[in-house]
C-alpha cells in the first residue's frame, strides 16, 4: 500500500504524456494543454516567493518574457540550438531575478511588489522600444520550427516536449521545498525574527527563492515562444502576472497539485465561458477576493478538507514528515545524541563580555553603559523592573538590535553582525512572546535550529545526493535528541502552533539548542506558566547548564532565578544597580528600592510580587 | 534655451502629479503599513467621472470644480470599498500577502469595469483653461501645467498643516508612529485608518482630474501613473512626507530629460531605473528614516 502511494504520482505523471495519442483535436492539445503545462512551471515557480517565502512579485509576465525573447532572437537571429536557447533564458530571467532581488529583498515590506510592477512595464517598453531585436510592437514571427531530424515538436507534438519539461520542473521544485531550503523559506515566512536567529540569513535566502523563481518563469517563456511561433508585447501584461498569482492562489499555494488545478481552471475557463470573456478580468479579480477570503487553501485546501472530513484521507502530512523518507531513518530509531556546546573547555572563564554596551532610541537611552560578564558554565540571571531593559539586552546581544555606543565579547572576540551571523557564532535565545513557526510541526522547528548543519548548494538538493541525505539523517537524528532532551519526542509530528503554551516554550529552547549554542538567552522563558510548568522549566535551565552551555536567563519569577542562579545582574531604568550572588542581590538595598519603591525592611526579593 | 524651461516646467508638472499619488501610498502606508496597488486604476476611475462632466472642452471653473469634487467624492467611496474587501479582512491574517493581493485584484476590476462603461477609447478632457498658452517672458507655459502644480501643491500642503496642527491630524501622526499607544490614548484607530485611505483615495482621484486634460483619459491611463508613483513613494521615503516632493520632481524631470535627450520610448525607464538605485544605496528613500521594529 505504501508503495503505491508512492509510485502513484509517478505513474500518473508517466500516463499523461500519452494524452496526444488519445486527443488529436490540435486546438485542446497545442493550444490548451502545452500553455497549461508552460503556465504550471511558471507558477510553481511563483510558488516559491508568494507560497514558501511570503513575498509578492507582480512581474512574472515580465520575467516570462525574457525567456520567450531571448529563446526567440537567438534561435531566429544566431540560430543557435533550442535547448541551448532554454539555458540561455532561463539564465537571462535568473540575471534580472539578481537585479530586482537584490536590491528590493534587503528592506521588509512591499518593496517586491513594487519593484516587479515596474520591472513588468519596464519590460513592455522595452520590447516596443528595441525593435531591432524584438520588432516592437509587430512581434517576432519567424521563430524557427522545431524539427530534428525524425523528432518533430511541432503541432501537437509540441506536448512531447513541453509535458516532460514541465513534470522536471515540477520534480526539481518538490525536491527544494522538501529540503532545508523550503523549510527554511517557510521559517522566513512564519517569523523572520526567528528564522534569523536560528541562524537562517533572511536575505539570502528570500533572495534564492526569488531567483530560482525568475529561473522558472525564464524557462517557460523559451517554451512558450513555441505555442504559437509568435511572440508579441500585449501578451506579457501587467494583467498576465495578476493572472499567474490568480492560479497560483486560486489552486492552492504550496501544492504541486494546486498549481496545477489552478493554472487549468484559470486557462480553460474562458474557454468555457466565451460569451463572458468581456467580463474575465472582473470574474478573475473575485475569484482571488474569493479565494484570499473564503478559500484560503484554494482548491487543494478544499479539496483536503472534504476529503479529511469523509475520512478519505488523514490529517495533513506537514512538510517534516517526508524529510523521514528521504533520510531513511524513522522516529524513534535514532540514537541518544547530547548537546554539543562550542567548546566545552575554560570552565569559570568569561564568556560573554559587555562593556559600556549603550542603545538609543531618538532621546531615550534603553540600555545605558551596560558592563556584565556571564561566566562559562554558569546560569546568569539578568532581572530589574518592567521597562529597565532586559529584553533590549537580549535583542543586542542577539543582533536584534545594533548598539549605539560600547562593544560585546563572546569567547574573546567582539561581536558584530545580523541575528543570523551571530546565531552561528554561538549565542542562541527565546522570545519574551513565543516566536515559534505554528504551522510547522515540532519537529521541523527544531530542524529550523539545526539549519547551520547543512551545507551544500541546489544541486545536492535537487538530485538528492548521498551527502544530502547524510545530512538530513543526521539533522534528524539530532532533532530526536533535542525534542527528548526537553520532553517533547513524543509530539514532534505536532503542528507547533496546537502545542500548550508551556511546551510552546520548551520548543523554544529545543530549537535555540539547535544552533549548538555556547550561551543561551532565555527572555522571560516561565512568563505564564503554571507552578507545575516553572518546575520543568527550572529543572530544564539546569538540564542545559550541566550539558555545558551557559544560560542568560531573564525573568520575573524571582523565586526560579533565586534558585537557579549561579550569578544575577540588576538593571534599572538602562542601567546596572547590582549584581553579585543570589544572596547578595536579596540583601541589596538598591534593589529592593527598585522594585518596591521604598526602602522597606523585612523585604526580600524572594517574596516580590511577581508578573 | 526657452525650450528647454518649458521642458522643465513640464517635468515638473509631471513630477508634481506623481508626487501627489505618491503622497497618498504614503499617508495609508504610515497608518496601515499597507498601500493600494490599484491606486492608478482608481484615479483612472476618477478621471472618468469628471470627465462626464466636465467634457472633453474648456469648462467654466465651477462645473471643473464640481468634477473635482464628484471625482475625490468618488475616491472617498472607492476608498471605503477597499479598506473593507481588500484591507481590513487582510490585516487579520497577518501577512503582506493578503493585502496586496486583494488590492492588486480591485485593480483587475476597477479597470474592466472602466472598459465595459467607458470602453476602451481614449478620450480628450476639459479643463479651466483652452487650448493656449501663457507666455512669460518669451517662454510659453500650458497654464494646466500651472495648474497641475498649485493644486498638488496646495493639497499636499494642506494636509501637512493639518496634520500638525489639528487634534485629528496629530491623531494621524500617533496612529503613524504607534498604533497600540495611539489606541490606549483613547485615538480611535479604525477611524484613523479609514480616514486615511479616504484623503489617500481621493487625492488619487483628483490626480486624475488634473492630469487628464495635459495627457489623455483612458481605462489604461493609470497603469503607469500608480506605478511610478511607486518609484517615487521609494524615492522619497516610504515614510517620509513631503519628500515624495523631492521625489517627483526628480523623476518628472529625468522622464522629460530622456524623452528629450535619449528617446521618447525611452521616458517610461528613469523610474525603473531609480527606484533599483534608490533601494540599493538608501533604501530608506532620500528623505526616509530608518525604523527599528519592535520584537
């Protein structure tokens, strides 16, 4: 049975290639069915900006037309042979994806979008512009047939060459979107901030998903040049790259199936429906609104919510789960694999050292001259009132933010750069508000923290290589051992986001250990837990310490950081009042003026209130 | 040499009209961090309305007033419509996605609905003034280039006085800068919101009524207009105010430069073209700061 579900894709795959055999109607196989099958590689491109890695490009008609005229000239101008030509456009549209990526990924917001739409127009005036080349608004016409020999692709036959084109795209993209990229991607997606600092480069990688992405669109419009041996302006509109998103969404994203579903609905119902073509873009304007609102999974997600709830089919299998298969190792098999802390050595040496360490925000000063010392091998306990600047430390100390004035050193070497360069030079953290991916199972939010193991470009990942594999085994295996070591084994097939909130936090710390950190910054880690939960959280912190990774530990339950504390800073209003031993601080007079206003004796901190 | 400041005044007034959409991405993007991508389609839509009455000849200056104001009325509304069908059911899902697809759909709509009204012919559009010129000192001057300038100015001014000196208007700023604090100070942010795609809407709106006697009114006019503006919301500063000024006249004028020094075809890439250089070398626009998110 399993097999069959696995085969099963391939077999389909493998049966449509015979389609012409059965249907000779030219009109439904060259003109429907090749465009289909073209517009499918665009869009399971697309998918990976818009569905994997949350951005928008509105100028994919745009990049699709690179590829249809550069194919177009070479072949018509220099003659140079068609699989050469899809090389060449591919490349070409990969160039441009450089161009608008790289400048317009740095920032968040609409800047792709932006940036697309006007590179879509660029392009149209381009093509009218450049008639040397393009013969502007006329239109190449002579683009040469496709006969080698006894291998004709003309007609019908275009089909013999488009469909398996299209079934290798569709494959290469399955292969990214199951490896550490797509998880990756999707980690972007979910919550940048702690992609970052699980050590995924926000940038770089929105940026390759981007270019793959214009890869694609550039691949198809070679192909696409083919379908009617003419290729003029007003087919790459604006309104062809509102058309790609309409299929893309309308389908499903993040779904093989539902790029396809879509991309066909979205190609033959005009067909259908000829009497309202004078009304297309109006129908296919609500069918998005629809779809955003009312069908948010599209076809595919539909279709998966009936068939869950006649019990057809079981829940959602997330994109962990056949990380398995690949890796060939199942749950529960692997063995014990501990913490592997940096370098274990310089016990009660410095670790992390900050001096002067300042930020402003306009006129207010958050953290001000900051100088702390967390020993190696120590839990290091960073308290103070609401607002005193605890969580900005952290954010510094993360890359988060960068300081105004004073430095931070980690292991004797000043520390500078993104959440992502510093997450791999050892310091991990967990957010005062829980920042794990929720769509994503357990599993595959610890292998978001173990993203750092793996190396190796595209194309281990699409041919899947013995070292791909290698690495996802022992990912895997690693992640196993991370979920045990917080208790959490037995739910790493769950959604993280149905988890309850003290595991939530426990996940947290499972992933920030990932990164194999040296020092970990636990932000208010038993913020609303129960007393049961704050029991296994202190049972946790020291778990880790006693593995060999020193702990930065903020929080408010002061009776937890009295116990676990092997040393305890006291900020107030951005600066340092106290630090010293547990008892030290209890007894200190500045520190309970701080959090009780007054000087009163009888107080300790033991007994203050807590949040 | 005479030529040559008329073709400045030109770019100018080209660059004053971009500013003045770009000016109201950047009021919605201050208040929402959303923009509307089918704002071109919208001073298209505007466009038509006053040109049903005003007419394709010089108008007396209360019925082109009145198309203004039928046009902006007409944005108001379409701003309502989008806030409530594309915006706000996005802002609940929480990613960028949503909205811009949802806005880029509207757009898709608003300009077949223009075809299947309108059709698809262009159509000249009246104005205050005819068809001649002013000539000051040996330079003649298309007085509705004047008129493109006072009124973009005069509007974008407007709503910074406003903004500073009014309860309301310093509402808008709060809501700009923190929304949670805006909203426990008592600010009532939805209308904060509401408001600010309703200047924004209908400031594109009369866009179109400006510009539309200096160029053509058609279902496509606004695809490159909204678009550049984009470039020059980018150039400014997304979150800059009045540097989408800056922003205009610099790509007004380089649009006129090329059309008159490179090519024609050619007038449509300096926006491209600057906006990849703007967001390359300062990102934050030329008059922008660069905001440090919260975690």
């Amino acid at each position: 049975m399993e097999s069959v579900k696995r085969y099963a894709p391939y077999l389909v795959a493998i049966a449509l290639m015979f389609i012409p055999n059965f249907i000779s109607n030219e009109y439904i196989v060259h003109s429907v069915l090749c465009k289909v099958c073209i517009y499918i590689i665009v869009v399971a491109g697309l998918d990976l900006v818009v569905g994997y890695s949350g951005d928008v490009s509105a100028g994919h008609a745009g990049l699709f037309a690179v590829g249809a005229y550069t194919a177009a000239v070479l072949m018509w101008k220099l003659h140079w042979s068609f699989p050469i030509c899809m090389v060449a456009g591919a490349a070409l549209a990969a160039i441009f994806g450089v161009i608008l990526g790289v400048p317009a990924l740095r920032l968040r917001g609409p800047y792709l979008a932006v940036a697309t739409i006007a590179f879509g127009l660029i392009i149209q005036t381009i093509i009218n512009e450049a008639v040397p080349l393009t013969q502007g608004s006329s239109g190449i016409k002579e683009i040469p047939r496709l006969i080698y020999g006894p291998i004709n692709f003309e007609g019908n036959n275009l089909f013999y060459l488009v469909y398996p084109v299209m079934v290798l795209c569709l494959f290469v993209v399955n292969h990214i979107v199951r490896s550490y990229w797509g998880r990756a991607f999707e980690a972007l997606k979910e919550s940048p901030v702690a992609a970052g600092c699980s050590g995924v480069s926000r940038y770089r990688t929105k940026l390759a998903a981007f270019i793959l992405s214009a890869a694609f669109a550039g691949l198809a419009g070679t192909l696409f040049c083919h379908v009617d041996k003419y290729i003029g302006p007003p087919t790459f509109s604006f309104e062809l790259s509102v058309l790609f998103l309409i299929m893309l969404i309308f389908g499903g994203t993040r779904s093989i199936m539902g790029n396809c579903l879509g991309t066909l609905v979205v190609v033959v119902l005009p067909d259908l429906f000829n009497n309202l073509n004078d009304y297309r873009l109006m129908i296919f304007g609500g069918l998005l609104l629809f779809t955003l609102y009312f069908m948010p999974g599209g076809i595919v997600g539909m279709l998966r919510k009936i068939l869950e709830k006649t019990g057809l089919m079981k829940a959602p299998s997330r994109l962990g789960v056949p990380a398995y298969v690949v890796a060939g190792v199942k749950l529960g098999e692997v063995s014990a694999v501990h913490l592997r802390p940096g370098d274990e050595t310089g016990k009660g040496e410095p670790l992390l050292v900050t001096k002067g360490l300042s930020i402003k925000f306009g006129g207010l000063t958050a953290v001000n001259g900051l100088d702390m010392t967390v020993t190696r091998g120590q839990i290091h306990a960073l308290i103070g009132p609401n607002g005193s600047g605890k969580s900005t430390t952290v954010n510094l100390l993360s890359g988060i933010y960068q300081p105004t004035s004073g430095d931070i050193q980690f292991r004797g070497h000043p520390v500078r750069g993104s959440a992502d360069q510093i997450s791999r030079t050892g310091i991990a953290r967990t957010f005062q508000n829980v920042a794990l991916f929720g769509d994503m199972s357990v599993l595959d939010n610890v292998m978001v923290g173990l993203h750092h193991t793996f190396s190796g470009g595209l194309l281990p990942i699409v041919f899947r290589t013995p070292s791909a594999r290698q690495q996802a085994a022992e990912a895997l295996a690693r992640a196993d051992a991370l979920l045990d070591f917080v208790g959490l084994r037995a739910l790493a097939t769950e959604q993280a986001r149905n988890l309850p909130y003290g595991k939530q936090r426990l996940l947290e710390i499972a992933r920030a250990l990932g990164s194999d950190p040296s020092l970990l910054l636990l932000d208010e880690p038993a913020a609303g837990l129960t007393a049961g939960e704050i029991a296994v959280m202190d049972a946790i912190i020291r778990k880790v310490r006693d593995a060999g990774v020193s702990v930065l530990l903020i929080e408010h339950h002061m009776s937890l950081v009295m116990a676990v504390s092997d040393e305890i800073t006291v900020l107030d209003f951005g600066q340092k009042i106290a630090s010293g031993t547990p008892d030290q601080i209890q007894a200190n007079d500045r520190v309970i003026n701080a959090y009780l206003g007054t000087s009163g004796s009888g107080h300790t901190l033991a007994h203050a209130p807590t949040h | 040499m005479s030529a040559f400041i008329q073709l400045v005044f030109s770019g100018v007034a080209l660059g004053m009209i971009y500013a003045l959409i770009a000016f109201g991405y950047n009021i919605t993007f201050s208040t929402s961090r959303t923009l509307n991508f089918s704002q071109g389609d919208f001073l298209m839509l505007g466009a038509f309305t006053a040109l049903s009455i005003i007419g394709s000849k010089q108008s007396a200056i209360p019925i082109w007033l009145l198309g203004l104001l039928a046009a902006a009325a007409l944005g108001a509304v379409l701003a309502v419509v989008l806030l409530e069908v594309a915006i706000r059911p996005a802002l609940k899902t929480g990613s960028d996605v949503s909205w811009i697809l949802a806005t880029l759909a509207l757009g898709i709509i608003a300009k077949n609905a223009a075809e299947r009204i309108w059709g698809t012919d262009e159509y000249p559009m009246g104005s205050p003034f005819g068809r001649g010129y002013w000539n000051i000192g040996g330079v003649s001057i298309d007085p509705k280039e004047v008129l493109v300038v006072a009124a973009a100015a005069g509007v974008m001014i407007a709503f910074e006085v406003f903004r500073r000196k009014s309860l309301f208007g310093k509402a808008v700023t709060a809501v700009a800068s923190d929304k949670d604090a805006a909203s426990l100070m008592g600010i009532n942010v939805p209308v904060v919101i509401m408001f600010s795609f309703i200047v924004s809407c209908a400031i594109a709106a009369m866009g179109g009524v400006l510009i539309g006697p200096i160029q053509i009114v058609s279902s496509t006019m606004g695809a490159l207009l909204g678009t550049k503006a984009y470039a020059v919301s980018v150039i400014g500063g997304l979150n800059s105010g009045l540097g989408v000024i800056a922003g205009g006249l610099i790509l007004g004028l380089s649009e006129q430069l090329t059309a008159r020094y490179i090519s024609t075809g050619y007038k449509d890439t300096p926006g491209f073209v600057l906006l990849i250089l703007i967001l390359l070398f300062r990102p934050n626009g030329l008059f922008g700061k660069a905001t440090i998110k919260k975690v």
